[in-house]
C-alpha cells in the first residue's frame, strides 16, 4: 500500500530510542523526511547513524531538546520553520514511566510529569500549527498515550494520570482543528519492549530473584492474551499508518494495540 508519505515533514519527539526510533524508521522507509528531537546529542547521532546505515539517502535530521522546557521547544520549531518552511506531521511521543504512591509522591515529580506528557504536547502543538498552516495538503498531529490512560498499573499513578490527561487533549484538539485540515488522534500502546522496561526489569527481576527474560515473560502473562511483549517495530507501523492520508476519516480517536490486554470495551 502507497501511505503517500513521500517527502513529508514529520517532527517525532522522544525520537532517538524505543517507539520514537522505530517509527522514524518507518517514515522514512516510506520517503518522508524525518526531524527527531532528544535531550540527548549522542543518543540522537547514533539514531541517525543507525537509520543511515540502513539507507543511505533517507532524509534525516536531528535536533537536541528538552520538551519539557518551553524555550527549548521554541528554539526547535524555529529551527524547523527556517529549514523547512513549514512542518506536516507533529508525534508527540516523548514520555517516560514513573514510579511512586500517591501519599507521598512530591509535588515536584507530578508538575515534571505534568510538564513532559501534557504540557510539552499543548506547547508544540501551539508552535507547529502554524507551521502546518503554511504546508498543502493534510496536517496530521498524533500523540503517544498509553493503555495505562484506560487501565492503570498501581505502581505509578502520576503515568497513569498525565496520560489519561493528554488522551483527553488530543480529543478536544481533534474537534478544534479539523475544520483546518489537521487531524488529531492518540495511539495508546500496551507491553512494548522499550529501554524503560528493560531497565525496569533489570531492577525488580533482581529484587525478585528470577531472571529479566522470566521478568518479560511473567508480565506478559499476566497481563496480555497475546502473552509477549511487542517490538516497537510493530508499533510503528500502526503509527505511521495513522498518518498517512490512507486514514483521513480516523479523527479524534485513541487507538489501543496492545496485545489483547485491554480489559474493557473502548
């Protein structure tokens, strides 16, 4: 199937490793032309190295920021609209899990969340759609949620609640600016094997005195009829699906791939 990507401008945030990555791969394979951003400048130019390795021509650019410090997130767009006058897609992806009990989180971990999750997406929304503006064709916003925003883990309650909260934004983002060509959704993954959970397992398989390998495979059972974890490979196609025009009449929804490990009917 054509998704008629071919030289589209997509930002990913959170681009350098796990979901982020696997879905700037994906985009390129698919002839768009690819900005991913990161706070970290070395993990940022092996992500481009390992795309290029790949292909050779894939056009790929990279820009260090923090998303959830707004001047950082103004020096990108900028460079962004003086490189490439204008943008077609935005992934708001960056995002990391949490761990804490709601009796003693601190104040400051829930507003650095809160900063991360759904501040940074309603900040580089409000940069990037005038840059769609200037763009013909369909502008397509698409932010990363979670199952958790549906079906929360106990273990951390600030995820689950800033997630749920950018689910509902992207909702009420999806109305607003349809009428303008600009479709919004949400995409909410289940178990993926990302460096978070990697580091997670290493941490309580540990603790726990089993292996991480019997850590994955214990989760998966527990949790998901599909019983594994997803690739991120996997991930990202439905990503980049969700943002081809080949889904024009997909708006304001929260997609779950998650292995069958929703509970309920969404």
């Amino acid at each position: 199937m054509d998704l008629q990507l071919k030289n589209r401008i997509v930002l990913i945030t959170g681009g350098s490793l796990g979901i982020g990555l696997a879905v700037a791969k994906e985009f390129v394979a698919n002839g768009a032309r690819v900005i991913i951003c990161g706070r970290d400048e070395q993990k940022l130019s092996e992500a481009k190295e390992s795309i290029l390795k790949t292909d050779k021509n894939a056009e790929i650019d990279t820009v260090a920021c923090d998303v959830s410090k707004y001047d950082d997130l103004e020096r990108m767009t900028k460079y962004i609209d003086e490189t490439y006058h204008g943008l077609d897609i935005l992934i708001n992806n960056a995002g990391t899990g949490s761990e804490e009990k709601s009796m003693t989180a601190p104040d400051d971990k829930w507003y650095y969340y809160w900063d991360l999750h759904v501040m940074a997406a309603i900040r580089l929304t409000r940069l990037c759609v005038p840059l769609m503006r200037k763009r013909e064709g369909e502008g397509v916003i698409l932010q990363t949620s979670s199952i958790c925003a549906t079906q929360p883990l106990g273990y951390e309650p600030i995820y689950n609640v800033t997630k749920a909260a950018l689910t509902m934004y992207s909702k009420c983002l999806a109305e607003e600016l349809i009428g303008e060509n600009i479709r919004v959704n949400s995409i909410a993954p289940g178990l993926v094997l990302t460096p978070d959970w990697h580091k997670t397992a290493g941490i309580l398989s540990k603790e726990k005195g089993i292996t991480p390998d019997e850590f994955f495979a214990g989760i998966a059972e527990d949790m998901a009829p599909i019983n594994r974890f997803a690739q991120p490979e996997e991930i990202a196609k439905t990503f980049v699906f969700l943002c081809s025009p080949v889904s024009s009449y997909i708006v304001g929804s929260n997609v779950h791939i998650d292995g069958g490990a929703l509970k309920t009917i969404n």
